[in-house]
C-alpha cells in the first residue's frame, strides 16, 4: 500500500515537472501561432506603431539639435563677447597711442619753448571746430581764467597752427593759418635774408611771395615765423612745393605746404605774447 502511494506520489511530481517544462518552453521561445484578433490587430496597429516611433525619432533629433543649437549659440555669444572686449582693448590701445603721439608732439613744442627762454605758455585741448573737412577756426577748453589773452601764438609739435582770435572765461577760440583771412610774415630757413608774407585759401595751402624779387627760393625749403608779425619768431610754417615767376609780374609767388595736418588737430600749445601779458 504504501509502495502504491509512494509511486503515485513520483507520478504527479514528475507530471508537474514536465508542465513548468513545457510552460517554460512556450515562454522563451514564443508562441508557434498567434489568434486570428491578435493577427489582425497587429496589422492595423503596426503602421500607426510605425509612424510613431518615426515621429518620436524626429522629436527626439529635433530636441537634440535644439540643444546643440542653444549651446552653439551660447558659445557664439561669448565668442562675440571675447571679440568686443578684444575690439575694445584695441581701440584703448590706438587711443593710448594717439595720446603718446600727441604729447611728444606737445614735447616738440615745449622744446621749443625752453629753447627760446618763453615763460608763458599752457596746453590745451580742442572741443569743436567749424564745419568743414579742415580745421580752419576752432575752440579749446582755456580762457581768460588759465590766463589766455587774444593774438596768442598757438602751435602744435608739427609747427605753427594759428592764434587766438576771441577769448571767453574757460574757452577761447583760434583761427588757423589756412584760414583766408590770415597772413603769416616768414623767413626761409636755409637764408633767413629772404623775408616775405604768406596767405591761407580755400584750398587749405598756403600761397604767398618773397618781398626781394631776387630772392632765390627753392621748392623744399622750409619757412619758418619771421617774428614780424603777431606771431613768435622761428616756429615752422610749412615746404615749398611750387614757385611760380609770371613775366608779367615783379615779384615770386610760392604755394606752401603747411607742417600742420589741419585735417585732425587734438591737442595744442599756446604761447602768451610777453608784450602782452
């Protein structure tokens, strides 16, 4: 009885253990058929599934290139910051060298000081200008009150520039010499005999002529103040450039290229007449 029981016992254990077989079986390795609903289900299903995914897939891109595109973005915009700041460290730098320019010009001019014993002088710097390419009238930021007076000799280190013509409390204004109402008595500097007047004109050169009709200037010498006139005697005017002797005429006419650029002027040097002040 009990070998009986004992022997069924294995049976249904052995039964039982050939079902998880064949269970595990089946799930593994899929079924062998599907239903008819399933199948026809899968059909519909499989396209929109198709179409899905692909769209998720677009998303998915479109999302990562938005991201890219933020952080390329985000590099372009400290690039442009990087060359900004590299744009304006450059233009310090152009200004820092303007100014180093200006004030050796300056230096040019204090020399010129010093060397002919002149006590009263001050720098200045310009604030405006009448319209016009050239620098034929224009302000500066001295008066009366820095002790500026009218007829002043203004110049930069390139050479003569004008005088001051008006004069306010903290402001004076100075008429250059290519201004067409201005004159300048001059000497060639390679014969300081050779004496005569130059003019401003439209042109921004200067035209004049030598008081001796036989006075033999040359194209390239250089004219520098006679001290004659209104201005401080021996600042540099200018080169000759053309010399012009007309039969009908007695005396030379020259045209002057003026030292000064008067396209750009920032900065100026004004010397005080001692007879004035």
């Amino acid at each position: 009885m009990k070998k009986m029981i004992r022997r069924g016992g294995m049976m249904i254990v052995t039964f039982v253990t050939i079902i998880l077989i064949i269970t595990i079986g089946i799930t593994i390795g899929g079924r062998a058929r599907v239903s008819m609903p399933e199948n026809l289900i899968g059909k519909v299903i499989t396209p929109v599934q198709k179409v899905l995914y692909k769209s998720g897939q677009g998303i998915e891109e479109a999302i990562r290139s938005l991201f890219k595109f933020r952080s390329i973005a985000k590099e372009n915009k400290l690039l442009k910051k990087e060359v900004q700041d590299l744009n304006q460290k450059l233009i310090e730098l152009s200004l820092t060298k303007d100014e180093l320019n200006e004030l050796r010009h300056l230096q040019d001019a204090l020399n010129y000081v010093k060397e002919n014993n002149k006590r009263n002088y001050i720098t200045a710097n310009v604030t405006g200008k009448d319209t016009g390419n050239w620098f034929n009238i224009f302000t500066i930021d001295v008066g009366k009150k820095h002790g500026i007076i009218k007829n002043s000799t203004v110049l930069n280190g390139d050479g003569l520039i004008g005088r001051v013509y008006e004069v306010g409390d903290n402001w004076s204004k100075v008429v250059t010499i290519i201004d067409n109402k201005s004159s300048v008595s001059f000497q060639v500097l390679r014969s300081n005999q050779y004496i005569g007047v130059i003019r401003g004109s439209v042109k921004a050169d200067l035209t004049g002529y030598l008081i001796d009709p036989e006075a033999e200037v040359l194209v390239g010498d250089k004219l520098i103040t006679s001290g004659l006139s209104m201005f401080e005697k021996g600042i540099l005017i200018g080169e000759v450039k053309e010399v012009i002797k007309k039969k009908d005429e007695l005396l030379k006419t020259i045209i002057v290229k003026p030292a000064v650029n008067f396209k750009k002027i920032d900065k100026v040097f004004i010397i005080i007449p001692e007879k004035l002040s």
